[in-house]
C-alpha cells in the first residue's frame, strides 16, 4: 500500500505537466505569431480587388466569392510547415541593366519612423532578386511571412494597431507599380481593410500573415528581370531591370523622300519705253 502511494505521488505531477504543457520552452514563441495574427483578422474579408489566377485562368473575385477562396490557397488552411524564404540568385556579371518599369514613393513621416526601418528592411530583401522567365515572384515569401523580428523588424503602426512589420506594404504597393509599368503579369493583389495615405485603394498591395494576403508578379518575358529596390532622403525607389540587349532601342521615324518643288523664279521687270520729246514746228522766221 505504502509502494502504491509512493508511485501515485511521483505520476500525478508528470500527468499534470503533460497535460498543461507547463514549462514548454516554445509557447513564447507561439504566443507571438499569435498576436501578429490577430493584427491582421479584418483583413480576411477583404476580396481580391485586382487579379487572381485559378488554373491559368484569370477571374474577377468580386463576382464570386468562392472563387477568391480557391484562387487563394492558403487563406483559410494554416502552414503545415514553417516556410523557408527563396535566396535570391546572384546576378549575372558583366551585364548591363536597365529599367523597364519605375516606380517612387515617399518617406513615413518622422513619427512613424519605425515604419522606415522596416520599409529598408524589406527593400534589403528583394533588391537583387533575379526573376526567371515563367516563374512567379512572392513578395511574403522573400521578405518573410509575418516579418518576424529575428529577421529585423521591429514593432510599427500597421492598420488597426501596432505589431512587428508595419511599412513593409508601401514596398510592395510600390513593386506592384514598378511590376505594372514593365509590362509583367500581375498574379495576386489585394486592398488594405482601411484607405491609406500614399496610394488610393485600388492601386495598393497589401501583405498580411493570418489572411495570407500576397503581391505576386509572373516574370513572362523571355528573359531574366531583377528587382532593385533603393532609398534616399527623397524616398524609396523602386525599379523592374532587364538586360540592355533585349530592350529595343527606339529607331528615329524614317520620313519618306518629298518631291523637290522648283523655286519660283522672280519676274522680268518691265521695260519702259521712253516717249518721243515733240520737236517744234518750225517758225516763221522774224524780221
């Protein structure tokens, strides 16, 4: 008896630890993204307000809603697994570049500097990015989903509150433009849940975690396209760069040869005929 109470004293605790999870060293860490999630929940009902392809196809989401849930794969089902940010490939050397499709933005303002720490930190992540032909570029996935401080943001206003990563969506609405001008296939695009101050809604591209909200261009060129992604004390600059030798260069307009029109040739003047002087009759002589 006295064995059955020693043993029952000794499982109790381990039960108990097993059942709370008490002590678990990864419940901080769990905690966290959790919070971040939560920033972004009025964001789930926003709709695709540009493009979505589902199958190739491209489809107007705001005509069906079912459709925007299939287009986006990941908006209601949560990550299997923690998603590993593409490296980008380095950059061909002895090339030269030149933009196909220019994009500026401006600064936060001074109160929302955090905003700009993390607006470079994204920029330091996708300047360089080689597209390849066919493939899809995602801006989450490169600059980190959730933008999770180990990757160097830090907390700033977002819409709705405060939480790591906010800035990072006038990078992208930026890209989106940049990405436009070049003449590349917009794949994935959504509005913020509220308006914001640097672009009119419509011509944003908003990036949330929970939501799974992306900006996704397809490079469909024959040829690579990098991404260079820049700032000054003017603001962020955002460029779509092609090799030099596949832009055309403009031909000056060839003017077909006009027939010459002979000068006019400047009139004979007039010759003028002196009228003869009357010579005086002769007089009768006078004595």
């Amino acid at each position: 008896m006295k064995m059955k109470t020693i043993i029952t004293a000794i499982a109790l605790p381990m039960l108990y630890v097993a059942i709370t999870g008490y002590g678990n060293a990864g419940s901080s860490t769990e905690e966290v993204f959790v919070h971040m999630e939560e920033t972004f929940t009025p964001c789930e009902q926003e709709g695709i307000a540009a493009t979505a392809e589902v199958s190739g196809e491209q489809v107007n989401p705001g005509e069906n809603n079912v459709v925007v849930e299939a287009a986006v794969s990941e908006a209601s089902a949560p990550a299997a697994a923690p998603e590993t940010t593409p490296v980008p490939a380095p950059a061909p050397e002895n090339i030269a570049w030149a933009s196909i499709g220019h994009e500026d933005i401006m600064l936060y303002p001074a109160n929302e500097d955090a905003n700009n720490v993390n607006a470079r930190v994204a920029c330091g992540y996708i300047n360089g990015y080689i597209v390849k032909p066919g493939e899809t570029f995602s801006y989450a996935n490169t600059v980190g989903r959730g933008t999770p401080p180990e990757r160097g943001y830090v907390i700033a206003h977002v819409v709705g509150g405060y939480d790591y990563g906010g800035g990072v969506c006038k990078i992208s609405s930026a890209l989106y433009h940049a990405a436009m001008n070049a003449g590349c296939r917009i794949v994935e695009r959504h509005n913020h849940s509220k308006p914001v101050d640097y672009y009119a809604q419509g011509d944003d591209a908003a990036i949330a975690f929970r939501s799974r909200k992306d900006f996704r261009f397809r490079n469909e060129f024959a040829y690579d396209v990098m991404i260079q992604a820049s700032y000054d004390e003017t603001g962020y600059h955002l460029d779509i760069l092609a090799p030099q030798a596949n832009i055309p260069v403009p031909q000056p307009e060839v003017l077909a040869p006009q027939p010459e029109v002979p000068a006019p040739q400047p009139e004979a003047p007039i010759a003028q005929t002196e009228a003869p002087v009357p010579q005086p009759e002769n007089p009768t002589p006078q004595v």
